[in-house]
C-alpha cells in the first residue's frame, strides 16, 4: 500500500512539473515587470539548434546545448568551421592507409606503433604530452619540445593577495 502511494505521489509530481520548454527562467516577480519583459524576451531568443558539423558521413557534435538562436558566436563558429572544411589535405589517403595497416589500437602499444609509423613517414610528429603523472608532466615541459621555463625571483612577482583592502 505504501508503494503504491508513493507510485501516485512521484506521477502526480512528474505530471505537474513543467518540461525544460516550458519551465520558466527565473521566479516571477510582481514588482518588477521590466526585468520580467527581459527574461521573457531572452527567453524567446533561446532554442536547441543544429549543432552537429559533417565530416564525410558522419556528424560530430559542435557545441551541445541551447544557445541563443542568431547569436554572433554561433555564426563566427559556424563561418570558422566552413572554412576549414574547405582546407585539402592530401596526406588524408596516406594517413588512412597507414592506420589501417597497423591496426587494430586495443593496447597502448598498439596506439604508440601507429603513431611511430606515422611518424616514419613523415606524415606527423609523435604527441608529446606523456604527463600521466607530476614527473612526467615535468620532464614532458623540460623536454626537446617543452615549454621555456624560467625561475621566477621573488622581485619579479607580487602576490595580488598582498593588495587586497583589510575590510574584505
């Protein structure tokens, strides 16, 4: 008896809340129309658009979620990735073939031999980023491709902790 009164309290929940479409932006508030006519007009400009960009045959997601419909950075993502699309590589048929040849990649062995033969090639360079552990993250940024590093003296830097006002 008490499953079946709590089966008809979470149906009664689920069919009184409202779907995400439906669901208001904020909690409404009598006092303040103008702000209310923003959120409303906000609203009306938000909407799940096509996010997917076609590579070949298949559609990989760009930007999962709602956004606003005309937004100018959906536009400039959009007008970035038609351009790149347009760029030709001609090594796509090598490295295809060559990935193909040293498959199957079901071991980290596997992945490290495809890439080796990539890079025999000619066609890549081996990732560097081996930064599994604090060590290696080190030695990866000391290494032949790391990052300049430089030690920072203490007249060289202020800690902006150090500025700010007592009264916070």
């Amino acid at each position: 008896m008490k499953v079946l009164s709590a089966l008809t309290t979470v149906a009664s929940i689920l069919v009184s809340t409202p779907s995400p479409t439906e669901a208001a932006l904020s909690i409404p508030s009598s006092t303040n129309s103008t702000r209310a006519a923003i959120v409303y007009a906000t609203s009306q400009q938000i909407s799940n658009v096509d996010r997917q960009f076609p590579v070949g045959d298949k559609y990989y997601p760009v930007i999962p979620g709602p956004t606003p419909m005309s937004s100018l950075y959906n536009k400039t993502v959009m007008s970035q990735l038609a351009k790149i699309s347009t760029l030709d590589n001609k090594n796509v048929s090598i490295v295809g073939g060559v990935l193909q040849k040293m498959g199957p990649y079901k071991s980290l062995e596997s992945f490290k031999a495809g890439y080796d033969a990539l890079e025999s090639a000619g066609l890549i360079d081996i990732p560097q980023a081996l930064d599994n552990s604090d060590e290696n993250f080190g030695a990866m940024r000391l290494g032949i491709r790391g990052y300049k590093i430089k030690l920072v003296n203490s007249n060289e830097w202020t800690d902006p902790l150090n500025c700010l006002s007592s009264c916070l």
